[in-house]
C-alpha cells in the first residue's frame, strides 16, 4: 500500500509585499506551486492514501482564491486516483469553522467520494 503524506502547506501565507503582476503575493504562489508538485507526485506515485495533515491555510480566513486553488488539488487528485482516500486534516491554523462552512472548501470537494475530513487532534480510523 503506498501513503503519500504532507503537512502545513500554509497557502494564503503572505510574506513582505512582493507581489507579481497579477496582484497575487509571489510567497503564496510558490506555496501553490509546491502543493502542486506534492500532487503530482501523489498522482505519478499512485498513492492510496493521500493525506493533508493540517495547517492547510496559514490563517482561519483564507482568500477565495487559496480556497478555490485547494479545492482544484483535491478534484484532481480524486480525478486521477478514483479509488483513492484522501485525508484533509485541521491543523491549528485551520479554523474549524472554515471546513464546515460550504465556502471555506467547497462542498463539492468535501462530497467526492474517498475524501474525509477530520481533526488532527482526534484519532480517526478507516
């Protein structure tokens, strides 16, 4: 069985005001871009299992745009591994009312099937 595993992605982080020419802070972008290569190794390795352990965001209320780029991971992810589970963990940076809330992730990536999300904090079996 292959698990593919990260933690603290952070997207949203801010870091100075560099920001390209599309007005999008070039901290957060490379923090997209990584996320990005972490799922396309997920995808070429063929996890399994593909787990998000927490601080997906690096703050409770992450833009629309963090928030609409995770959710276009996750459908590509689920897309190219239809059997897979994917694990999307809260971490202490994420606000536990931004998973509940449709626009925080999207209810269309939380309803695909094989994904789930939980507590860090809390043990989960599956």
């Amino acid at each position: 069985m292959k698990i593919g595993l990260t933690a603290d992605l952070h997207l949203d982080k801010r870091l100075g005001h560099r920001v390209g020419l599309d007005g999008v802070n070039l901290r957060s972008r490379d923090l997209e871009a990584a996320t990005r290569e972490v799922v396309d190794g997920f995808i070429r390795e063929k996890v399994e299992i593909a787990v998000f352990a927490g601080d997906l965001f690096d703050n409770a209320k992450p833009s629309e745009r963090s928030r609409q780029f995770l959710v276009g991971e996750i459908r590509r992810l689920a897309a190219s591994l239809p059997t897979a589970s994917i694990l999307l963990l809260r971490g202490n940076h994420d606000a536990v009312t931004a998973f509940s809330d449709a626009t925080a992730i999207g209810t269309a990536a939380l309803s695909l099937p094989g994904v789930t999300v939980a507590d860090a904090f809390e043990p989960l079996v599956f």
